[in-house]
C-alpha cells in the first residue's frame, strides 16, 4: 500500500533528485536520521523507499509533513499544495522509538534554508547582500559518521541563531558546502550589524555550550565543533544554485585566510573566530551598532590567491591582547591603528 499518490512520488523525484537536498527535505519534515535510504541508484527508488518506511510506521503523519516542507520551498507547487493540505492516508503506527512529534518539537530543523535559485535574481542588476560563510576548522580529519553529526549540530546552530536573532528564515539563502556553508541575506530585510554581532554571538554561545566539557573529536564523544566565520557586503548575482559576484569571493577569501586559520592555531580555547571586511567594520563596528566595539576587533592584513584586503577579526570571548599577539605577523593593529598599507582594505 502506497501511502504517497503516484503524482506526490514523480513530483518529489523530479524536484528533489539530489542527494543532498533529499536529506535536508527529509530533515525538515521530522525524519528519522537513521533511518534514511541508502544505496538507491536514483531519485525515483528513494522517494519509493520512504514510502514504504512511511507505510511501516517510521514517521508518523510523514505524508503530510514532508509535502508541507516541500511546500515550503515551493509554495506555488500544486501537487506539493494539495497533499500537504489533504487528509493523510492510513499509516501504521510509528514504531518503537521512532519521532512522533512534530519537527518544531524536536527543536530547529536540519539545513532547512533555501538555496538561491534564478527566481531569486533580478534579470537587470545584481543584488545587494550580506554574506555569511561558515567553515568547521578540521573537519576533513573527522569520520564520516562524526562528519555528518558536526553538520546536523552545526545546521540547528545556525536556526537557532537566526531564529533568537529575530532574522526571517525565509529571507536566507544558503549553499551547503559540506564544510560548512555561505548564506546570503537581502540587505533591505536585514542588518549587517545583526549578522556580526548578534548571529555570531549566538553561534559562539552556542559551541561554548556544544563543546564544554568536550576533546577535539578524538574521544567517544560527539567532536569539538571550532568555527572560522567571515561576514562581508556587496553586489552579487544568483547563478544557478550559488552566486557570482566579488563580495562572494572576498568572503571567501577572508573565510580561508591564513589570520583567521591562524587564531583557532594559537588560541586552542577558541571555539569561534570572526573575520569581517573593512566595508563592513566600518558600516557596524565603528558606529556601535547592536552592543559592538571597535576595542574588540584587530586589524591584520589578509592576502589569498589574487585577493588583497584588510580583514577585522575578533574571538569572542577571549582576550584581545591574545588575539593581536597571534595575529601580530599579519600586521596586526588595533582600532584606530595606523592606516592600512596601499592596496589593502
């Protein structure tokens, strides 16, 4: 017995035939990790496999919850629409120990931002945005498993964030880059200043909180989560599933630069790292914006590939006359230090 109707199986699979965004839909809609499908060869198989562990009882009303998910992203998608607001057909009840309560229950879902897609751009200018990049310092060294625990606690992190930071979910674009993630967001609806200082701060109270009492990811235990996380501003168009644009790239250049790879190295308490460009230390830091002060940043000079900038950084919670003892091989100065070299910034 089906509990999907055939038209609800062919629309899923030809809309969510990535791996990747399968396992996000399914996160969203309450789905039991580990119980996913694996091994199916295509798109089609695995919206039948889930059928079927819908049918055995695995997520209770899960019909319903995953089109109301897929509804979510697509809202003008008229099979997604009408089985989310249909009745749902007879499922067995949920089995021992599988998720009965609704996702909202069980805290933020998983990765549930959209990415950006060419209903997003504007055909005649770029955007203006602020870029959120996040990277988790040693994950390459991770297991799998491990891996993929570091990315569902860092996913919920991020909600969580947004959410208490009052950002609109809904205005968020993100591109999952296995390692962490780019998010975008319209700088009409929302605040660089919320970004650096409120998102970031609720982030690195958030490790603080994931990682006491926690090692480096070498014991039995769930790993240590350390981030490196850039913020920066500027025109950027939509391209396909990502973005083109230099404010992009500059992010991540900041995101991969030797200062900020260089703190998590020398401050082993460090659980977060920010780096912001000179653009946006100047539009928040230095008016004060939401609680910020210059005093807490350090300057430092970043250099990646073609890319010749200054970037702000700052490690919350720590001290910053640590913070410029690092970062003093990268030219490091405090607020209202020297100007920057020619060419930087």
């Amino acid at each position: 017995m089906r509990v999907f109707q055939p038209a609800e199986l062919d629309t899923l699979a030809a809309v969510y035939y990535d791996p990747l965004r399968q396992r996000m839909l399914l996160a969203v809609a309450g789905f039991p990790r580990e119980r996913l499908p694996s091994g199916a060869p295509d798109a089609v198989t695995f919206w039948r496999q889930v059928d079927e562990l819908l049918h055995n009882g695995t997520l209770r009303d899960g019909r319903r919850r995953i089109l109301a998910a897929a509804l979510e992203e697509f809202p003008a998608n008229p099979v997604f629409k009408a089985g989310a607001q249909a009745d749902a057909p007879a499922e067995a009840p949920a089995e021992q120990g599988t998720a009965t309560e609704p996702a909202s229950a069980a805290g933020p879902p998983v990765w549930p931002l959209r990415a950006p897609s060419p209903t997003d751009a504007r055909p005649d200018f770029a955007s203006f945005l602020i870029v959120l990049g996040l990277d988790v310092s040693g994950f390459s060294a991770l297991t799998g498993r491990r891996q993929e625990d570091v990315r569902d606690t860092l996913g919920q992190m991020i909600v969580r964030a947004l959410t208490a930071a009052r950002v609109p979910l809904n205005s968020a674009r993100a591109q999952d880059t296995g390692d962490g993630c780019y998010i975008t967001f319209p700088a009409t609806e929302v605040g660089v200043a919320t970004i650096v200082a409120d998102v970031t701060d609720e982030i690195a109270r958030a490790l603080a909180y994931h990682n006491a009492g926690r090692d480096t990811g070498d014991g039995d235990g769930r790993p240590r989560i350390r981030l490196r996380l850039a913020v920066n501003r500027g025109d950027a168009t939509v391209h396909g599933s990502g973005w083109t644009g230099r404010a992009v790239i500059a992010t991540a250049r900041l995101l991969d630069s030797r200062p900020a790879r260089a703190v998590l190295t020398g401050i082993p308490a460090a659980d977060l790292v920010q780096i912001i460009s000179a653009d946006t230390y100047e539009a928040a830091v230095l008016e004060e914006e939401r609680g910020l002060r210059p005093a807490t940043f350090v300057r430092a000079a970043v250099e990646v590939k073609s890319y010749r900038g200054v970037g702000w950084l700052r490690a919350p919670g720590q001290p910053v006359e640590l913070l410029r003892a690092v970062l003093a091989p990268f030219g490091a100065s405090p607020a209202g230090g020297e100007a920057p070299p020619p060419g930087l910034g």
